[in-house]
C-alpha cells in the first residue's frame, strides 16, 4: 500500500507538467515568406522555333558496274576521301581484252585489203589509160585506111575491158574502206567493256557504302560504290504547313548542327515542297549550307525560324512554376500565396505569353522554390 501511493502521487505531478509543455508548442507559428511582386501587362514578343533535320550531300551516286564480270579488285572502303576520276574497283577485263586484240588484228587485216586493193585500182587505171591511148591511135590509124575494122574493133575491146577492169578494182577499193570502218567500229566497240572495267569516282567525295568484295560476280548495273560529296551539303527538314508561312518569309535561316558544338551556319533555303503523303501535313524544305570544316552527310542540325510577333499578357519567365504537373503563377491574396494556373503560349528566354491571367494581375516572382498554395507571405518594398 505504501508503494502504490507514492506512484500516484508521482504521477500526479508530472502531468501539469506535461500538459505546460503541449501548450507552449501549439502556440508557435510559421514566419511569412518574404516576397517580390510585379504586375503584368499586354506586350508583343518575338520568338524563334526550330526543326530538326539531317545533314545530306547535294551530290550522291551509287557508283555501279558497267561491265559484268568478276569483281577483280576493290581498291575503296566507307570513309575514305576519293577524288573525281579515281579508281574505285576494276571488273576482271581478260575475256573483254582478248576481244579487243582480236578486233585490232581485224583492222590490221582490213587496213593490209585495202592497200592491196587500191594497189589493184591502180594498176587497173594504168592498163586502162595505156588501153585509152591505144584505141585513140588505132583509131587514127583507121581513118587514114592503115589498118582494117577488125584491128580497130579488136582495139576497141581491150579497151572496154580495161574500163571493167576499172570500175571493179573501185568497187574494190570501196569495200576495203567499208572494211577497215567496220574493224575500227568493233575496236571502238570491243574496248568500251575493258574501259568500263575499271569504276571510277564521278566526283570528288565520300565513300559511304561498298557492296562487293573482291571475287564476286556482278551484272551490269550491279552497285558496286556509293559516293556522296561533303562540299555541297543541304539540311532536310519536315516543317509542319502551319509553320510555313514563317520560313517562306525567310530566305536566310540558321542552322545549329549538334556535332560542331555552338557554331551556327548561315543558311540558304532552296526548295519547300509539300509531302507526298497529305496524312503528314508537313513540307520538306532543302536548305542548302556553305562548306565548313568538319561538317560531314548525316550529321543532325536544327533549322532556327523567326516567327512572327505575338500579343497577350507578359509575364517573366522565371515567374512561372509547375505544381501537380500544372504550371502556373502566385499571388498575393490576404497576405497569402495564391496558385493560378495558366498556360504558356510563346515563350523566349525571358518572357511568356501566357492565358488564364488578366492584365494588370500582381504575381509573385521571388521565392517561388518555398512557395505553395496558402502560405503566409508579407511583399517586400520595391
């Protein structure tokens, strides 16, 4: 018995205790956040939006195999820098030489027919103006009565056989000519495949692509090489038809290629075409760029496009918040923070155009981190 009342009357002193404790903490208040304020206004601002594209060589060829055959050797590979005229690969050309010596020695055969039958033209021209001559004599000869008809029409004979003897040794001569044109001919003829044999560079380039090795066999036709040209390079960019409008003002544009870090190219639109699926609502414009060191086919640029002036209500951008996955602005309503959604229009790198705010509205534009709806704020002075 005596234990249990000296429990009771500890406890019975420390509950007044606890409960003054309780009391002093539930008395403590926040301190209001200390806040700037600004009122917007209706203004215009200009803004700029970008579009991404790929690089892409103005020139590009898929070099291929003029003369089928068995690739013999491919002399290239992707990356390497070719100039114009240089060998890419050669076509085994054995078969295609042997055809070709074989219509040279033809034109030698033809060449050596037709000295043989202008050789014979002459001689048959030679008899025939000895025979010329003789027929004239004799023919003097009978007129004066020194000899008879007979040996005047014997004369006579010679003669004409020598004007036959004439017109073949010609009609010679000429098929000989046609002989050696056609020997020519199938040279002309017989070494395009030897000369076709060996791919060479269209341009001066890249080699992006190689599609044989070294022993296959390949048609005519067959892809052999693709080559672009990294001198003349344009951006390809698929700009929605809403956009257009702005970049169709807009001959001269620039363009940020990711790859070069911060330099921006000046560049030079050329062509907008629409698409040709209507579904995209979307146009591809070629923009053409200047040379410019290190800039290779397939690097990623954005085109940048001024669009036109917009009007609403400006608000700093920094003054913008996102909460719950709504972005909005505070103000101060009873010495409290208020959220107001709006929603952001246009922006640049300082300001927003924004809905849901009326003009002449005073928000919030310090302090925002600490901010939520309903905390105690007091506006500092200006």
């Amino acid at each position: 018995m005596k234990h249990s009342g000296l429990l009771t009357l500890g406890l019975a002193l420390m509950l007044p205790l606890q409960a003054c404790g309780g009391n002093t903490a539930s008395t403590e208040a926040a301190p209001a956040i200390f806040v700037r304020t600004v009122t917007v206004h209706r203004g215009s601002l200009d803004t700029t939006t970008d579009f991404s594209g790929s690089l892409i060589a103005v020139h590009r060829a898929t070099v291929g195999a003029l003369t089928p055959g068995r690739i013999a050797t491919v002399v290239v590979h992707a990356g390497d820098r070719v100039a114009q005229g240089q060998t890419l690969a050669r076509v085994d050309s054995a078969q295609y030489a042997a055809m070709l010596a074989g219509a040279r020695a033809g034109v030698s055969a033809a060449g050596a027919g037709s000295t043989a039958a202008a050789a014979g033209l002459a001689q048959a021209q030679s008899r025939y103006d000895l025979a010329a001559k003789t027929a004239q004599r004799m023919g003097n000869l009978y007129a004066a009565g020194a000899i008879s008809k007979e040996q005047r029409d014997q004369v006579a004979t010679q003669l004409a056989i020598a004007r036959a003897g004439v017109a073949q040794a010609r009609a010679q001569v000429d098929a000989a000519s046609g002989g050696v044109a056609a020997a020519q001919a199938g040279v002309v003829a017989a070494g395009v495949p030897v000369n076709d044999a060996t791919i060479v560079a269209p341009f001066d380039g890249i080699v992006t692509k190689t599609f044989v090795r070294q022993g296959e066999v390949v048609g005519a036709g067959s892809p052999v090489v693709r080559i672009e040209s990294d001198g003349l390079l344009e951006l390809q960019v698929a700009i929605p038809l809403t956009d257009l409008a702005a970049i169709r003002s807009q001959r001269e544009v620039s363009v940020h290629v990711d790859a070069l870090g911060v330099t921006s190219l000046p560049g030079t639109v050329r062509s907008v075409a629409p698409s040709d699926n209507p579904a995209l609502r979307s146009a591809m414009v070629r923009i053409d760029l200047p040379s410019h060191p290190g800039l290779l086919p397939g690097m990623f640029a954005r085109v940048v496009i001024r669009v036109p002036s917009q009007r609403g209500t400006l608000v700093p951008l920094s003054a913008l918040v996102v909460r719950a996955d709504q972005t909005g602005v505070f103000a101060v309503r009873n010495s409290k923070a208020v959220f107001l959604p709006v929603e952001s229009v246009v922006s640049d790198t300082r300001s927003a155009i924004v809905t849901g705010l009326s003009e002449g509205s005073t928000i919030i534009v310090t302090g925002l981190s600490q901010l939520t709806d309903g905390t105690a704020v007091t506006v500092s002075a200006q």
